[in-house]
C-alpha cells in the first residue's frame, strides 16, 4: 500500500515538474522514526524546482500520508537509469 502510495505521488510530482526520464526511488525507515526516500533521476534540479517549491510541496503530500513520521528525501543524479 505504501509502496503504490508513494508511487502514485512521485509520478504525480514527475509530471508537473515536466521530467520525461524514468525514475526510480527507494525508501527506508530509519530508528529515529523518519522515513529516508532517495529518488534516482537524471535531473533532480526540475524535481527540486524554483527555490526548491516542489520538494516542499510534495514533501508535506507524503507527510500527510506517514502521519508520524519525518520525512528526509534525498537525491541521487544518474546518468542512465535503463543502460
């Protein structure tokens, strides 16, 4: 469930920050009750977007789903997700 969950969101925050490549995301929760998401794309700067507005947004959308939890996401830049 958590997994479709935050799917749907990060697909949902892929297409308005207008990136086409796929990507891929991964999360963990970690002792001190956070949930730590790293999100492999090939531009995490449209993903981040202006003054980092996107990530703040969706940030407080998964929050709103892991109700207890803090939230840390995390970007890795890769060159080609499908070598």
């Amino acid at each position: 469930m958590i997994d479709k969950t935050l799917e749907k969101v990060i697909q949902q925050w892929k297409d308005e920050a207008g990136v086409n490549e796929p990507i891929r995301f991964r999360y963990t929760f970690t002792f001190e009750d956070k949930v730590l998401i790293t999100i492999y794309c090939s531009r995490p700067g449209l993903m981040i977007g202006y003054k980092g507005q996107l990530i703040d947004k969706y940030r407080q959308l998964i929050q709103s789903d892991f109700i207890c939890h803090e939230i840390e996401i995390r970007f890795e830049e890769v060159d080609r997700l499908w070598a």
